[in-house]
C-alpha cells in the first residue's frame, strides 16, 4: 500500500497558502489597503469553504453520525483532521485483521497486442484510503483554480501597480503558482484514472516532470498576460474574462441540449432536481474556471453517467491551444502599443517574446507528454502527431474551399475526425495511409474543380 503523500502535498499546500493569504491581508490593514484585504481574505475564504463542503460531501457526512468532525470542518480545520484519519489509517494497516476483502480486476496494458486481466484483494483500509485520495485529488483543483489562480493574478496586478513585491506578496505568490501547478496535475491525473478505469495505471516520474513542465509555463504564461493587459486597459478586462467564462461556463450545457439527453437523475440518490442542477452548476462553474487559465484534462460530458468524456479528441485541444496563443498573443500586442511609461524600464519586444516563447514550450512539453509519458499511449487509437497532422490537415480542407465542396472526400472515405475509435493503437501505419489517401483525393477533386470552373 502506498504512502498517502499525496494528501499531505495538498493539505500542505492549503495550510501555506491560507497562513500567507491571512499574515499578507493583515499587513493591508495596517496599510490602510482595504481593498485588496478584502480580495485577498475574499478569494481565501471562499475556496476554504469550497473544500470544506466537497470533502463532506464526498465523505458523506450529513448522513453519517459525526458531529466533531462537522464542527471541525465548519472550524476550517477539516483538510487536517483528514490528512491524521489517513495516515492513522494507513499505520494500522496489518495491525489489524482485516473482517473482509473486496476483489478488483484490472487489465494490464497491452503487450504484444493482448492485455491480460489481473485480480487483486482490496482490504477495507485500502479502500477509506482509495476515498481519501480521490476527495483530496479533487480538492485540489477546486483550491487551484477558484482561489490560487484568482489570488496569483491579484497579487501580480498589485505588485505592477506598486512596482515592487514585499517578502509576504512574494511569497503568497510562490506557493499559489505551486498550489495551481499542482491542482492541474492531479487534473490530468484524475482524467487519466477516470478514462482508463479498466486498467493498471502506472505513472512514471518522467510524466510527472512532463506534465508540471507543461503547466508551469502555461499557467505563468496566462496570469502574466492576463496582468499586463489589465494594467493598461482596466475597463476592457472584464469583458475578456467574462467571455472566455461564460463560453467554457456553457460549453457543456449547449452540447447535452443538442444531444436531446434526459436530466441526469444518478448523481447522488439522495439529491433532489434543484440539488442536482447545483451541482451541475458548480462542476460546470470549476471547469470554466480551469479553462480559464489552462487546458481542463476533464472534459465534461453532461449526457454521460460519470459526466466524463473518456474518448481522446486531439482536434478539440489542438484547437484550443491555436485560439489561446492567438488570443494571448493579440492581448499582448494591444498591452504594447498602448503601455504607458511605466515600462519605459524594460524592453517591451523582449518580454512579448519571451511570453510567447514561453507559451510555445508549454505546447511542446505536452507533445512529449502525450507522445513519449503518457502511461496509456498504447491504447490510443491514434497518436499526437497523427491526431495534430489530421487536425492541420481538416483546418487546411476549410481554408482552401469556402464552398465546403472539398469536405466530401472524407465523407467518401468514410472518416469521421472526431469519432473515437474503441480498439487499442498498436500501429499507425494504416492511419498514415488513410491520411494519404485523403489528401489525394482532395488534390484530384480541388483539381477537377478547378479545371471545370476555367
């Protein structure tokens, strides 16, 4: 059984970040800065409250008999208590005869085409420690993106109006870019769990190194940004963000009204409608948040029994990293052409490249990931590469015929883009020959068109 370090990891980070939100908004009230005090104490609360509930909701709680763990958590202090149930529960484990077992199967990854299926004993001790895990994992993201990323941003902003950062803004800031890092990697840990449910998920340290790469210069790069844009346009700010928000805010919301799916009823048997709306509303309110700053490796799926999208859509993410640096790269050419003199001190052209550069490791660090790290790459039914080639390929059919005649040939071929395919990937061989075939067909089409219109 495996030390649970990750718990302690989150509830370390939530720990730090509160004691440093609190110490830093008490030096604005000796300040006289009442407003970022009370964002400050705004952003910390609020997400504290959020933890509080999804670990007595996930916990189940209010229906259980626990009334000093309800007052701890209404204290604040039920992170911790948590943090103690489980490492109590992970040292007595074979102190204690275990009074039954439950028995998991799980398939191995494909070896040679085939992939065998293993049966593993499950003690009841695991399994309070497998509930810990998975309540703390979603934990983290909740305080990453509803309360780090918004605490990181104001304290950036703050530290441009007053040009200089003091040692407790400097330092609330450090750990918030960890706490948001971290919460976006259990993020792309949970996704990967929760689409592969039926194997053996083994993560190496070199994902890890991958994935916290890849988030740390998109997270960094996108506050960055966000903050210098702000700083010279205050009133246009808000429309920005409000739009990215509430296009990822309905995202989901428009796609289960398209697919003409009945209200989902399973969530939780002991919620009503109104209760189950509201927490389709928050799930959806934290999954704009996500997108707000980085790509959410859990794509909601409303129509769905776990409201998860387990298929792999390269063409959804290759596109929304081509609008995020295209939108990060105009706001940054609008912060240039309209900063004011207070960034007469540094070279304007060099930060603008070094952002976008900054941004483009980003994108490069989640292709090896995906290509190289991901520990279920064999069961892709295509890889990276070959999902961006088609993805280019598709935008390319779009550009050159206006008319939408050139989109029949993959319509003759029999290709749907963004239908997943079931069967493991074992070899690309024949998709890069498909791949061929239909730009062929598009030459020899696009050429015919062109000949009969002359």
């Amino acid at each position: 059984m495996r030390l649970p370090s990750s718990i302690f990891v989150s509830v370390s980070l939530f720990t730090a970040e509160t004691t440093a939100a609190l110490y830093l908004s008490s030096t604005y009230r000796s300040d006289g800065d009442q407003i970022w005090q009370g964002l400050t104490l705004l952003f910390t609360l609020v997400t504290s409250v959020l933890v509080q509930l999804t670990l007595t909701f996930i916990h189940r709680d209010l229906s259980r008999d626990r009334p000093l763990v309800l007052l701890l958590h209404i204290l604040q202090l039920g992170p911790i208590v948590r943090c103690l149930e489980a490492f109590c529960i992970y040292g007595s484990v074979g102190r204690v005869e275990e009074p039954y077992v439950s028995i998991t199967r799980k398939r191995q990854m494909p070896r040679g085409g085939q992939s065998e299926e293993v049966e593993r004993q499950v003690g009841q001790a695991e399994g309070k420690l497998f509930t810990h895990r998975a309540a703390f994992a979603r934990t983290s993201v909740i305080q990453a993106f509803l309360g780090s990323a918004p605490q990181l941003t104001l304290q950036l902003y703050i530290c441009v109006l007053q040009q200089g950062v003091s040692i407790g803004r400097g330092t609330l800031m450090v750990i918030s870019l960890l706490s948001i890092v971290y919460g976006a990697l259990r993020c792309n840990i949970l996704a990967i769990k929760i689409k592969y449910d039926d194997y053996e998920v083994d993560v190496r340290p070199a994902a890890y190194l991958c994935i916290f790469l890849w988030r740390s210069f998109e997270i960094a790069t996108r506050v960055t940004v966000l903050v210098l844009f702000s700083s010279v346009l205050q009133l246009w700010i808000l429309p920005v963000v409000l739009l990215n928000f509430f296009l990822f805010f309905l995202y989901p919301w428009v796609l289960f009204w398209q697919s003409h799916s009945p209200f989902p009823e399973n969530i939780e048997k002991t919620l009503t409608r109104v209760g189950t709306t509201i927490v389709l509303c928050l799930l959806t309110f934290l999954y704009a948040g996500i997108n707000m700053f980085c790509w959410s490796a859990v794509q909601l799926k409303l129509n769905d029994p776990d409201l998860i999208n387990k298929s792999q859509n390269w063409y959804r993410m290759a596109v929304y990293y081509m609008l995020r640096f295209v939108e990060n790269a105009s706001l940054l050419l609008l912060w240039y052409i309209y900063k004011t003199d207070f960034y007469r001190f540094i070279c304007s052209p060099l930060l603008v490249l070094q952002l976008l550069v900054a941004y483009a490791m980003a994108i490069f660090f989640m292709l090896v990931f995906y290509q190289f790290c991901h520990p279920c790459r064999k069961l892709f039914s295509s890889n990276m590469t070959q999902g961006l080639w088609d993805c280019s390929a598709l935008l390319c059919l779009v550009c050159y015929a206006p008319d939408g005649d050139a989109i029949s040939p993959i319509e003759k071929a029999g290709l749907d883009p963004l239908a997943p395919d079931p069967t493991p990937h074992t070899e690309t061989a024949n998709d890069t020959t498909r791949a061929w075939c239909v730009w062929e067909a598009v030459a020899i089409e696009e050429g015919e068109r062109r000949h009969s219109q002359l």
